[in-house]
C-alpha cells in the first residue's frame, strides 16, 4: 500500500540533484584548480629565482670565465637541453621525486649557461629587462587563465613559428647578420608572449583531466618547467633590445 504522506515517494526528492550540490562541487573544483596552478607558479618562480642566483654568483666570482672556455662550454650549454628532453619524453618513467630533483639540477645549470649576461650587459638593464619581462608574464599568463576564448589554434601556430624561429637561429650562426639577429629577437619576444598565454591556458585545461590521478604531481613539475621556459626565453630576447652593453 503507497505511503501518501511521504512527499519524498511522490515528488521524487531522492532523485533530483540539489543546486547546491552543483555549487558546492564547482566551488570544489575551482579550489582544487586553484591550488594546483599555485603549485606551478611556485615551483616556476623558484627555478627562475634559483637560476638567478646561480648566475650572479657565477659571474660576481669570476667562475663565469672559466665555464665559457672549452668544451666545458658546450657541456654547460647542452646540459639543460637534455635535461628539458628527458623530463618530457621521460615523464611517465620517472617518479615525481625524480623529476622534482631534475627540475632544480635544470635551474641550477640554466643559473651557469645565463651567468654569460653579467658580462656582457649592464646589472641595471638586465634588472630592468627581468621586472619588464616579470610584469609582462604576469599579465600574459592572468589573461591565459581567465580568458574563455579557445587559444588552442593560436598555439598551433605559435609552435609552427617556433620551429620556424630555430631554423633562422641556425641560419644566423653562420651568416652573423645584424638585421636577421634583431628579427630574431623581436619575433622571439612575441612567440614566448603568446606561449606564455597559451601554455597557461592548456595547463588549467589539463587539471580536469589529471585530478585525483597518480599523475598531479608530475604534471605539476612539467607544467612549471614549461612556463618556466616560456619567461627565460622572452627575458633572453628582450635583453637584446632593452640590454646595455658593458
């Protein structure tokens, strides 16, 4: 026999969702995003923040000279390249410690290969050209994170003219022309702007599918690592327009 005084039988109150239960799993969302993102500008500001002490320590102590000259200059040079390339094709091998202590072994050498710009550019303009680059990621990367247009075919383009950006760099090793070196520079500083905005965007995207998973940790090293690249390369390129020479 039906129970007509149970209102819950009749309307079914069991099974429809509350509107606050919806409200109360986007707030948990947004906090759970908000913590890891936080976690990625953490670990990126404390690389550059590493690399940076690394450099005015080798440049201040003279040991800068001694790196430079050799093949000890190549090893400096490369050194970080692979690390970038084993952390990325490596990621699913390593554990999270390990890519954790890859990650500050790659600042630490960046610190040594970037010690060169003491000597070659004024402390002052490379101070001026690092809070310009600092403000400039800083807006780039908030608009990467709030915007909702779609930025992932503009990405695709960004790394189609990175590509293309390698290429001319080569190419300019053996012609040395002034004019392409400035082209270089100025197309440089532009891509890494817009990378530095898409990235943010792909790695906000990316925590839905990583959440909960073994996964988080890693992903929060290599999403440092990538913006992490996306600032040094636009300080680098910037230098060569604001830097003054020593």
């Amino acid at each position: 026999m039906a129970d007509w005084n149970d209102t819950r039988q009749q309307t079914g109150f069991t099974s429809v969702p509350r509107a606050g239960d919806a409200v109360a799993r986007s707030a948990t969302y947004d906090t759970g995003l908000r913590a890891h993102m936080l976690k990625i500008y953490n670990y990126m500001c404390s690389g550059v923040l590493l690399t940076g002490i690394v450099a005015l320590l080798t440049a201040s102590t003279g040991l800068v000279y001694t790196l430079m000259q050799g093949p000890l200059m190549w090893l400096v040079i490369l050194s970080p390249l692979a690390i970038v390339f084993a952390m990325s094709f490596g990621a699913n091998r390593f554990g999270t410690p390990t890519l954790q202590a890859m990650f500050w072994g790659f600042a630490t050498l960046m610190g040594l290969s970037l010690s060169t710009i003491f000597v070659v550019y004024t402390g002052e303009s490379v101070a001026a050209t690092f809070f310009a680059t600092a403000g400039a990621f800083a807006g780039l990367s908030l608009y990467g994170y709030t915007t909702k247009k779609d930025l992932s075919g503009f990405g695709t383009f960004l790394i189609m003219g990175l590509i293309g950006l390698l290429i001319a760099m080569v190419i300019n090793i053996f012609l040395q022309s002034s004019a392409l070196a400035v082209a270089i520079s100025f197309i440089g500083v532009l891509i890494f702007a817009g990378l530095t905005a898409y990235d943010t965007q792909r790695l906000k995207e990316q925590y839905a599918m990583l959440r909960g998973s073994d996964f988080a940790g890693k992903a929060v090293v290599l999403g440092a690592l990538t913006l992490y690249l996306d600032f040094i390369n636009m300080f680098q390129f910037l230098l060569s327009f604001m830097g003054n020479r020593q």
